[in-house]
C-alpha cells in the first residue's frame, strides 16, 4: 500500500514539475483593491499558469554530487522575497546527469539553515527527510522577525541514502524585501 501512495505521490509531483497540456481552473487568493481590506478575491487561474509562474534557481553542490534546484510557489523574485518568509519547494537530482536529463538523487535527509548578511541565523531546520524518493521537499520557512536584506540559503550535511556517497551542501543568495 505504501508504495502505491509513493507512486501517486511521485506522479503528482512529476505532472506539476512538467506541468499540465491543458488549461485547468485553478483559484489564486489575492488582496482585494476594495475599502475593505478583509476581502480576498479568487481569481481563476490555469494550472499552466501557476506551475509556469513560479521563479527557479539551480546549484551544483560543492562536492558535484548533487544539482539543486529551489523553487516558490508564487511569481515572486529571488531577489525579492517577502519578509516574513516564504513557501519553497527543493528538488535533488544528479549534477552528473547529461544536458536535458534529470536524474533524480536519493536523498536521506539534508539540515537547511538561512543566514543573514552578518552571518547569524534567521532560520533553521535539521535532519529534513524529502519524500517521493528521497528527491522532493517543501519548506515553509517563517521568520521569527521581520527581517530585510540579503540572505544565503544553506543547504547542507546532504545524506545520500546510497552507501559511500560522502555528505554534501550547496548555497544560494537571495534578497529579502
């Protein structure tokens, strides 16, 4: 049965990556222009759209082992992200597989720390175990403070589920806005 459950899961999140042939309705929450500031509107949206919008940035672990690709969930910049934090998503894949491939990375668990420009920890999560075969994971990181300037994105102490694969890390710049 849990098998099955990793193969719908998988499936999924395979169809959302490459995204849908077809146009879908699909809701979006977004802040209402009105004197009433309580109200959220449901634009319709298409599946294409959202999986389309959503800004990507790719690294090469420090080892080669691993290429990581951080995504958003929303159209938002790398280099504007909102200052209470964000939702993103995290893919593992294999920094040797040939040019148009992916092949996907067995992952046991990695830890992923954000740093502010001096250096000290916004946030911080340890032993993050992805699922759908170790190669996915979504993060929804929540600052404890409104925070404003530039951040890396640490992921790191990277565990293969593989034996003899050593530990790895990888890190990404970004801005808070």
């Amino acid at each position: 049965m849990r098998a099955r459950w990793t193969l719908f899961i998988l499936a999924v999140l395979l169809v959302l990556y490459f995204g849908y042939s077809f146009d879908s309705p699909v809701y979006a929450k977004t802040p209402s222009t009105s004197a009433n500031n309580n109200v959220v509107k449901y634009l319709p949206l298409s599946f294409r759209q959202v999986v389309a919008s959503a800004p990507e940035i790719t690294n090469i672990s420090s080892k080669g082992i691993y290429k990581v690709k951080l995504g958003w969930n929303s159209p938002i910049s790398v280099q504007s992200l909102p200052k209470g934090g964000f939702s993103m998503y995290i893919q593992f894949t294999n920094a040797t597989s040939p040019p148009g491939t992916a092949s996907l990375a067995s992952v046991k668990s990695f830890d992923m720390t954000i740093y502010d420009s001096h250096g000290r920890v916004l946030w911080s999560r340890v032993n993050q175990v992805p699922f759908a075969g170790g190669w996915w994971s979504f993060e929804e990181v929540v600052f404890p403070q409104v925070y404003n300037g530039n951040i890396t994105i640490s992921i790191h102490n990277i565990k293969s589920l593989l034996h003899g694969v050593p530990t790895d890390s990888v890190d990404f710049a970004a801005k808070v806005v």
